[in-house]
C-alpha cells in the first residue's frame, strides 16, 4: 500500500494533473439497493403490508408520479438477472436489505416465514456462486405496518421488537452474511419520517416524534450489534455497522466565523445526532443539540427538553457500537446565517439547530437536494476522521440522479469527482476509507420521487411488463474502474458537449 502511494504521488508530479486515480491494495468496491425500492411482490409469498405499501396505497398523490413499490424491479421474481447485471458489474459485493415483513409478517418474531427466508437464500447462494460478498442492511425503511400501528420508532417497545428481528436473521442467514448495517441512515427515518412528511409513515411530529425515535433507535441499533458480539460473532465472525447520511454544510461565506460555527453545529445536529453517541469517546448526543434544543424548549413554554441526554447505562450500552462508520453520502448545503429557516416549523429540528440553510451551491441533479460538490464530501470524511477517532470508513452509498438518459455523462462525472475526493484524502489525509458502494445497481422506487429521479447503472423501463434492465454508459465505467482499481480516462466517458447539463 505504501508503495502503491508513492508510486501514486509520482504520477501526479510526473503529470502536473493534482489527481490521484489509483485505489489502494485492498479497497473495495460494491454497489447497493434497498428491499422496498426492488423487490416488488409486496403481497404474495406470506409478506405484510409495510409502511411503505400504507402511505403508497392510500395517499398515492404524496408520491410524485402515483406510483408504488408494488412490482418496482420485480427483483422478488427476477434476482436472478440482479445476479448478472453485478456480474457484468464485476463488483466485490452486493450491498441490499431484507425486507421485515417479508420475513416476520406479524413484525415479531413469533411467525418466521419459511417464503421470505428461501427467498433471501436463493439470493445468497446466487451471489455465492458468482464470488460476490453479500452486505446486508437489516432495516432500509420498510417497517411493518403492524408496529407502525404501535407507534412505530417512537415506541421505546422498538429495542425489542428490532432485537428479535435481528436475532432471527443473524440467525438464518448468519452463515452466509459477514457483513451487517443495522440501519440504513437514521436522521431520515426520525427527522423525514417522523418529524416530517418526507417519508413514511409521514408523521409529521416536527421536534417531538423526531427525538423519541432517535432514543428508540439508537438503543435498538446498541442492542442488535450487542446481541450479535455476544451470541453469534464467535462463531460466524462477521462485522456489524450503522450507515449514517450526511447532507454536509458548510458555511456560505467561508472567512464568516459566525457562519462557520453554525455550520459545524448544522453538522453536529445531522451527522452528529447518530454518530457523536456511537463513534466518540464520551458518547452520548451531541452537546450542542441537548443545549440548543433545551434552550428552544424552554423558549417555546414545554415543560421539559424535547430531546434530553441519554442517561450513564446507555450512553456506556451504546458507545462503541459499531465496527466501521459506514456514511452515505450524496450533496452539501449551505449555512447563509443564524435564525429561523423560512422553512421551519416550530417546534423543528430545523429551528432547534438556529441556521438558515440555502441550496444555492454546486452543480444540479434530478433531485432538488441533491447538490453536487465534491470538495464538500473531502471535507466531511476529514471531519470524520477528526471528529471521531479516526475510524475505518465504508462509504455505503453515493450516486446521482438524472432525468433517465442512457448517456448519463453527468452520472459519469459525479463518480469520477466523487471518487477523487476519496482518494485525495486517503493520500493526502491519511482517512482509512476502505470500500465504496455505488447507489444504485439500477433505477427504482425513489421513495416519494416514484420512479421520476432514477440513480441507476441500469435503466429498468416499467412501462414493460417484461421490465427489461439496459445497462447505461455508467456500468461500462464502473466495470472498468472496478477491474482495474484506477479512475478510468477512456475518452469514451467525457460528455463530448456538456450535454447533460441541458438535460436537467
Ligand atoms: C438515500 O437517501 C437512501 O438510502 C436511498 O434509499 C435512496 O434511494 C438514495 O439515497 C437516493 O435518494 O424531500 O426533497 O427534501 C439519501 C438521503 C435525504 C435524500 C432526504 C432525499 C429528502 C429530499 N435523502 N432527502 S426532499
């Protein structure tokens, strides 16, 4: 490795060019989807409605273009061609989740159905055969609509009921899977999920049903990763991880020390919220957010903090308990200043953070908050690395959404600057990133969005029922970056025209 850096080092003085585009010995690439936004078959084989098929099913005009989860890629049906597309691929590893519902239809443990666990077999040995590691993700949002019923994330009950989830499937498939994320990015299931209408169950308990979920969470998350030291690491002798998002700020005016405080506070209240109480030394939420909160609480007549400091039994139970910091990450926003956002309810999240955020930043996407800036996410993985003892980093996801083109040149550029921020600060930083996980391995159910911003490296057309999957000019990228470890410069990849700004 240290040989492959210098030689790395050469090139660049060699050239002139400040860009590094080989990897190190031993980094990984993958490529990942989610159990709702693929699978489709929402009814049949023993599976119970989720919270997804709940708000799809009855309030279809949430959903940009009506659409559901109810046949999406069909992958239930068709993993077999997933199988091949990341075999084409050449991929290390398959990172996807298992669907809850589909395997405890009742959401406890008290039913297994026998479907969703062949199922999910079939799928392993499938990848098994084709030399590709399996990364699983234990909950991608798609909770049974039966706990939802009880209250969802916001009942404390849920350290139990996850703890059993995941007992069974460590148990089931612990054979076959060594890699684990607990939970697929938590500040989107408290704060969009809970505390706001962006996902389901689309509570919209702004600055209430956000915080209690996160104390639910991060207790569940402890408990499984806990459960899996104790009663099957021994003898499976795999690894457990939490994959946090981070919309990383930075300050608009960069010599505005005002702004650069409240842009390191905006962090501590995104990022921070999940990771400080698991990846730092003295645990627990961060200061600045038990302080802000408690500050607006009072201001705003409630006769305790919404968001109080987890207590010395759990901050021990959950410090700690992760195996790597797996991060996904996708844009940055902006801090123009202090006070209210325009866009905040109150109570919020939002305004207990006391910013104003902006997305006037970067170059565009198909997704509104997706801002493109490389530099942002250099300087998120530098602050990881600082903020939380250096740790061994996954990135679980990254990626960029279009309008659909098969020429998807501007998808092309993301990976290619996206990744050269990797190796900048893996070179120049020392960050021990150690594998990198495309979203996605092809266009899907994009949660509100439907199917109106596609992320994939293959085009799926649903307007076929034979649903025919056609890999874009981005899998031939990404197939060659992954067979030779190194960012390829093959003309063929470079927008001839600029063309797909045009597009968006
Ligand atoms: C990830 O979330 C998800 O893990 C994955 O399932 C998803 O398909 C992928 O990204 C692409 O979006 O309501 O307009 O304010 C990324 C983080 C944060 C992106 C919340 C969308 C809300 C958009 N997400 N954000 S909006």
């Amino acid at each position: 490795m240290a040989w492959l850096t210098a030689l790395s080092i050469l090139a660049v003085c060699h050239t002139g060019l400040a860009a590094y585009t080989k990897f190190p010995e031993g980094f990984t690439f993958g490529v990942a989807t989610a159990s709702h936004q693929i699978e489709g078959a929402w009814n049949v084989s023993g599976k119970s409605e989720n919270v997804w098929d709940r708000l799809t099913h009855t309030r279809p005009e949430m959903i940009a273009d009506g659409t559901n989860g109810d046949v999406a890629c069909d992958s239930y049906h068709r993993y077999l061609e997933d199988v091949e597309e990341l075999t084409y691929l050449g991929v290390d590893f398959y990172r996807f989740s298992l669907s809850w519902s589909r395997i405890l239809p009742t959401g406890f443990s008290d039913h297994v159905n026998p479907d969703g666990i062949r199922y999910y077999n079939a799928l392993l040995d499938a990848l098994a055969e084709k030399n590709i590691e399996p990364l699983v993700t234990l909950f991608h949002w798609d909770l049974p609509q039966s706990l939802q019923d009880l209250g969802g994330w916001t009942n404390s009950k849920m350290v139990d009921y996850f703890r059993d989830y995941s007992d069974v499937c460590y148990r089931e498939f612990g054979d076959k899977i060594k890699s684990w994320i607990t939970i697929n990015e938590p500040y989107e299931v408290c704060e969009d999920a809970y505390g706001d209408i962006k996902k389901a169950p689309a509570l919209d308990s702004h600055g209430i049903g956000n915080y209690l979920c996160s104390d639910n969470l991060l207790k569940a998350h402890a408990e499984s990763y806990h459960l899996y030291n104790e009663k099957y690491r021994p003898t499976q002798n795999g690894t457990v991880m939490i994959s946090i998002n981070s919309i990383w700020y930075e300050p608009s005016d960069p010599e505005n020390a005002e702004q650069v405080a409240l842009a390191e506070t905006a962090n501590q209240f995104k990022f921070g919220w999940f990771a400080h109480p698991i990846f730092t030394n003295e645990g627990g939420y961060p200061e600045v957010m038990i302080e802000n909160v408690a500050k607006q609480s009072a201001a705003e007549g409630f006769s305790k903090p919404r968001l109080e400091q987890f207590d010395d039994y759990w901050i021990q139970r959950i410090k700690g308990t992760s195996d790597f910091l797996g991060i996904n990450h996708y844009a940055t926003h902006l801090i123009t200043g202090p006070g209210v956002d325009p866009i905040a309810k109150s109570p919020s999240w939002l305004k207990d953070t006391g910013s104003i955020t902006s997305l006037e930043v970067g170059g565009d996407s198909a997704s509104e908050w997706l801002r493109v800036v490389p530099t942002g996410f250099a300087n998120l993985l530098r602050w990881c690395k600082s903020s939380y003892n250096d740790p061994p980093i996954y990135i679980t996801e990254n990626g960029f959404s279009d309008r659909g083109t098969l020429q998807d040149y501007g998808r092309i550029q993301y990976y290619n600057d996206y990744l050269s921020a990797i190796l900048d600060v893996i070179y120049d930083d020392g960050v021990r990133v150690l594998g990198y996980t495309a979203w996605t391995l092809m266009d899907n159910f994009e949660w509100r969005a439907g199917f109106t911003e596609p992320f994939g490296f293959y085009h799926v057309d649903i307007t076929d029922p034979d649903l025919p999957r056609t890999p874009k000019l981005s899998a031939d990228y990404y197939r060659q970056l992954v067979a030779n470890r190194e960012l390829p410069q093959d003309e063929r990849f470079k927008d001839p025209a600029n063309k797909y700004k045009e597009e968006l």
